[in-house]
C-alpha cells in the first residue's frame, strides 16, 4: 500500500511540473539582420566621358633660298614668321573600358579609353615691304587639329576613405592629327605684278605618352564617378612646304615644318563596375 501511495505522489508531482512548464512563456529569437557585402573594387568596368582638352601646339620653319643673303634680309623685315601656333581648346567625349584588382586598400588596373576631341587651331601672319619700286605682301597660314585622342594607361591606387579611390595613371596615347600650311606672295616691281603660292601638309595617326592622375567615388556597389586629368604628348610631325612664283626674282624656294602637339585633358565620367562572383 506504502508503495502505491509514493508511486501516485510522484506521478502527480511530475504532472504538477509539467503543466507548470505548459504555462511558462516561449522564448524566440528575431534573426540577425543581414550583412551589407563589402564594397570591391576588383572586377571589369565600361563607362563614358565627357571634358575639355587644351592642345598647345605651334608650326616651326626652316626655309629654303637660292640666296642665304636673301633669307637674311627676309628674316631681319619678319616677312615669314620663324614659327607659327595658337592654344587650341574643345569639348571632348567618348568612353572607356577597365578592369581593377584589389589586394587590401591597394587598387591596380588597366584602361583603355578613345574620345572625339573638338580642338582646332588656325593662325596666320601678314607682312608687307614697300619701297619706291617694289611692293609685296607674304602671308602665312598655319592649321592644325586633333580629331581623337585614344589612350591605354595603367592605374594604381589608394582607397583613402571608403569607396574613395585616389590614383595615378600613365601609359600609350594615340590620336588622329591634321597640320596644314600655305604661304602667299602678291605685290609688283620692275618686271610687273607678280603672285606665289607654296603649299604644304600632313595628316597622320600619331602615337606618344599620357601621364596624370584622379579619384573615384563608388556611388553604390556598381556605379562609379571619376574625376581626372591627363597630360598627353603626341610628339612632332614633319612635312615640306613647297610651290613656286611667276617672279624671276623671287628666290624663295619654301620650308621645312615641324610641328609637335601636345596637351592637357580635364574631364569626368561614369563607370559601371560589373558584380564579381
């Protein structure tokens, strides 16, 4: 009987517990909120641009006279000009393709660009000699523009704040350049009026050196914004400018030109950064 007593108290113990613990409230646990991926700027990007170029570019002139005396003496009036040339700004635009690697707050790339450059330039001089018999008049032109420029730079970077990127960049610069020169003559003496006409030019793709630097701000984790400037030097060209005149006396045969084209690009633009998997 004792025995059956213990066993039915503890059975009614255990039940008491049981029914306490049904009673208690449950504990549940929100789950953490999810983590925002760290921003990278490893991986392939296209993008465009858009700025101002200033080419600084100017024509230089070697001329050739039957007469050295008479190159003295037309040098000595300033009748041709020894170099001819003029700033030339415009508007540029055009893209540009990449590709970054990280390794801690370094940045390393490469990239490759081409724009369409609005950058031309004309200058001219005209000069006149008058005496009781003679009278002339010699005008020279210089023309000169950069149609695009293309460059293929490496980049290598620092990231100083969060998704600001501060670097420098160098590399090949390319670019589709036009040189033109013309040089008139016109006026009359003892033999009568006379009129000479030279000539000279050249259009080429030339190829040098671009060096500069910018900084790049990661707007979200796709869209960039940059801000950069570039100095580029396309390196000379040489061309002859040659003609004649109807004047028997006139020695002047015409020149040699050479002309370098160089320049500075300040500009802005927009990448899309591929997601890197």
């Amino acid at each position: 009987m004792k025995k059956i007593l213990a066993v039915a108290a503890a059975a009614a113990v255990l039940g008491a517990g049981a029914a306490m613990s049904a009673d208690l409230p449950s504990r549940k646990y929100a789950p953490p909120p999810p983590v925002a991926p760290v921003f990278s700027w490893t991986g392939f990007y296209v993008g465009a641009n858009a700025g101002y170029s200033w080419n600084q570019s100017h024509t230089r002139y070697d001329y050739a006279l039957a007469d050295r005396e008479d190159f003295a003496q037309f040098n000595a009036l300033g009748l041709v000009p020894m170099s001819l040339g003029s700033d030339a700004d415009g508007f540029l635009g055009g893209g540009q393709i990449g590709y970054n690697y990280q390794i801690g707050r370094v940045v390393v790339g490469v990239e490759a660009d081409l724009q369409y450059l609005d950058a031309r330039q004309s200058s001219w001089q005209a000069a006149t000699l008058n005496n009781a018999f003679s009278s002339a008049t010699i005008t020279t032109t210089a023309q000169a523009s950069v149609d695009w420029l293309g460059t293929l730079r490496l980049r290598a970077g620092y990231e100083v704040f969060d998704r600001t990127l501060v670097y420098a960049t160098g590399g090949l610069a390319y670019g589709r350049t036009k040189n033109r020169t013309t040089i008139t003559s016109t006026g009359f003496d003892d033999d009568g009026p006379f009129l000479g006409a030279w000539s000279g030019s050249k259009h080429d793709n030339r190829v040098g050196w671009a060096l500069g630097a910018g900084v790049e701000y990661a707007i979200t984790n796709n869209l960039t914004l940059k801000g950069e400037y570039l100095y580029y030097d396309l390196g000379r060209t040489r061309y002859v400018v040659a003609g004649n005149s109807n004047d028997p006396d006139d020695e002047f045969l015409g020149a040699n030109a050479r002309r370098k084209t160089h320049g500075h690009v300040v500009r802005a633009g927009l990448n899309w950064k591929f997601s890197t998997f």
